[in-house]
C-alpha cells in the first residue's frame, strides 16, 4: 500500500490523483484533517498520529513540510523518520530540491531531511524538484497591470536567468517512482529506486528579459526589463504580508538567480515521464493571458 502525505496541497494532491487512476496499486491519503476513512489523519505537527496514520504502508511518499521555519522542519520530518521506522514501512519517498537550488536558504532543512529519512531503516528515494513554474508565472502575472500602463515590467533576476519545471511533470515522476517502488515490494524485491536519487530540474530557464517578451506577447506592446533591486524587493515583500521566513527565502532565491547559480546543468526528469517535459514559456504566456483577462 502507499500512502501520500499534504494531499491537500498541490504537489501532493497531484501525486494522489495519478495513483489512484492506477488499477494495481491501492493508494490512501493523508492530511492534517483526515478523518480517518477517506484520508488518515497525517499531522507532521502532532507526532502521535503518525504511528497509526503509517500502519501497513508500504511505500510512504512524503511531500516535504517546508511552509515553516526551519527548525520546525526539522521537527516535523524528524517525526515523520521515527513513525515511519516503527511502523514498518518498507521504503520512503521525499520530495527534495534540486541542485540548482543548492545555494538557497531553503536547501539546508531539504539536505537534513534528506540525511535524516537515510538513516531509517527502509530504504529511500529521494525526487530533487526543481523551482515550480509558478515562480516566474507569480512575478509575470503580478507585474502584468503595471506593464501594460507604463510598458515596463521589474523583476529582481537581474540579467540572470531560473531554470523551473511544472508542477504536474514532478507529479508525474512521483506516481512512477511510487508506483514502481510498490509493484517491486508487493513482488517480493526491493525496489528499483532504492537509495536513489533524482535531479527533477526543469528544461527551461528563464530570465526577467524572457519573462518581458512574454508580457508584450500577451498585451501587444513592447514591453521592457527593469531589473528590481533586492532592496526594492524586500520594501515590498515586508509591505505584502508574507511571514519572515518567506521574505529570506524569496530573498536567497532572486539573489541566487542574480549571481547566475539558478541554473540547472542536467536532469533526470526526461527519464521518468513518458512523454516529454511541459512547455514551461507556454504555461507562462496562459497564466499571464489569464491575469489581463482578470484585470480588465
């Protein structure tokens, strides 16, 4: 059996969906809500649920916890570790971040995870996502109204460029890997992922000028780069209500993309879907027709 953990969230409602439209595989889900018959009740905040939530799970698929600082990362995945251990199950996934993110603030809690969930006594695989698309997809669509008023969008990239992938791609990676992982065990071999791990970059990387065409694509006017200052950047995250936390790591990022180490070199993406990677400038270009729509 395999279990999904933060099937409420995007990235972990998407892997459920895949593996329940598989016939051989039986798939339960678990949330912070779960009432225990259509999703067991996961709380990576309570660890007494974990214990109960994890029994007869063979293959547990653990989308990261990271909306938190990281200490409480640490916590919450170390939870997850233990519960895991004592109940048996057989072999762990966890969604990672990539290698082009390995200068970001938000690497450290997914590398310690990493090391942590190694040490168990199952084995492991370890899926490194790349940066969502919905990164440049949030910048473009929320400098769109301004773009179209003075034909200038601002972005902190400075003239460096951000490899991302789509979400449903990483999605994609995961069903197979969990599913896999599940047929092997239920076969009575270990799976073929077995204290593996995955680079999922994406393909594609984009950079403010990039994200600037789209915009003048969409509105019809030219439309030209100012790379934002991460100073302009922080005035506005701190004005916009994001916790602490989320200001440093957005700050660790647009600063990463600045220096040119944003970029991916390689990926194993390609090699776990059966078709090839989404289009990532289309996705841009939909999300930012949808944003003028929306503003007019």
């Amino acid at each position: 059996m395999i279990l999904v953990t933060g099937v409420s969230g995007s990235l972990g409602g998407l892997i459920l969906e895949g593996l329940s439209g598989l016939d051989d595989v039986r798939t339960v889900a678990g949330t912070r809500s779960g009432d225990g018959v259509a999703a067991r009740r996961v709380d990576f905040d309570d660890p007494g649920s974990l214990p109960a939530a994890f029994q007869g799970v063979d293959v547990l698929v653990v989308v990261s916890a990271g909306y938190a600082e990281d200490d409480v990362v640490y916590a919450r995945h170390g939870a997850v570790a233990d519960a895991a251990a004592a109940a048996g199950v057989r072999h762990l996934i966890y969604t990672s971040l990539a290698a082009s993110g390995e200068s970001m603030t938000i690497a450290l809690p997914h590398r310690w995870s990493e090391a942590r969930f190694a040490s168990g006594p199952y084995t492991t695989t370890m899926l490194r996502n790349g940066l969502y698309t919905e990164v440049p997809v949030g910048l473009a669509a929320a400098g769109v109204v301004r773009a179209a008023a003075t034909g200038v969008f601002a972005a902190p990239f400075g003239q460096g460029r951000l490899s991302v992938v789509a979400k449903q791609d990483l999605a994609d990676a995961a069903v197979r890997v969990a599913a896999e992982s599940d047929r092997d065990l239920a076969a009575g071999r270990a799976s073929r992922h077995a204290d593996r791990g995955y680079e999922l970059e994406g393909d594609t990387a984009v950079g403010g000028a990039d994200l600037a065409r789209i915009l003048a694509e969409v509105l019809g006017r030219p439309v030209a780069y100012h790379a934002a200052s991460l100073a302009e950047t922080r005035a506005a995250l701190e004005g916009g209500g994001p916790e602490p936390y989320q200001i440093t790591h957005a700050l660790s990022l647009f600063s990463n993309v600045i220096a040119g180490r944003a970029e991916a070199a390689g990926s194993d993406l390609p090699g776990l879907l059966d078709a090839a990677p989404r289009p990532v400038r289309a996705a841009i270009a939909e999300a930012v027709t949808e944003a003028v729509a929306g503003s007019r």
